[in-house]
C-alpha cells in the first residue's frame, strides 16, 4: 500500500476538519481571507515559514508535523485542536497571514 504524501495543505484541512470549521470560520481566528486558507488546502499556494510557524504555535502541533515532514508520535485529536483554538484566542494569531 503506497502511502500518499502529506502537505501543509492537508494536514491545515485535516486540523480544521478535526475542528468541524468552515474555511471561513478558520479563516477569521487568524485573519485572514477563506480565498488563502483554501488556496494553502489545495497546495496551491505555499506559505511563508513563518506563516507556517505562526500556525504550528497557535495549533500546538511542530512546525515538522504541520508541514507533513514528520508524523508526530502522537497525532493531535479534535479536543486537543479545539483547546488550543480557544487558547489561540488569547494569543495574536491573526498577525499577517499572506
């Protein structure tokens, strides 16, 4: 079985998924437009790294996980995005995401 490989793009659909948000939704908790939050999804547009990074620390997920280099010993469950999305509230998530 060939394993498909996974990109920023799939691991943000997966986390936002896991969170049961809309694009839009996840857009708005780190302001920025649902145009870029689906654009990254469809690896159609590479974000900087420290676009990348900004997401990791806000997800609580590495930086190496998010951009599908490396599998995490333990992958994140949807309670464990949704405690750190409400954290992220209290943190400047939404600082230039281009």
């Amino acid at each position: 079985m060939t394993r498909q490989a996974t990109t920023f793009g799939s691991r943000l659909r997966e986390i936002r998924r896991a969170l049961n948000l809309t694009q839009e939704e996840f857009a708005k908790i780190f302001d920025t437009s649902k145009q870029v939050i689906s654009r990254y999804e469809a690896s159609k547009q590479s974000p900087k790294i420290t676009v990348v990074r900004k997401f990791a620390a806000c997800l609580g997920v590495s930086v190496s996980f998010l951009s599908g280099e490396y599998v995490d010993a333990v992958t994140p469950t949807a309670a464990h995005y949704q405690r750190l999305i409400r954290d992220a509230f209290k943190l400047d998530c939404s600082a230039e995401i281009l």
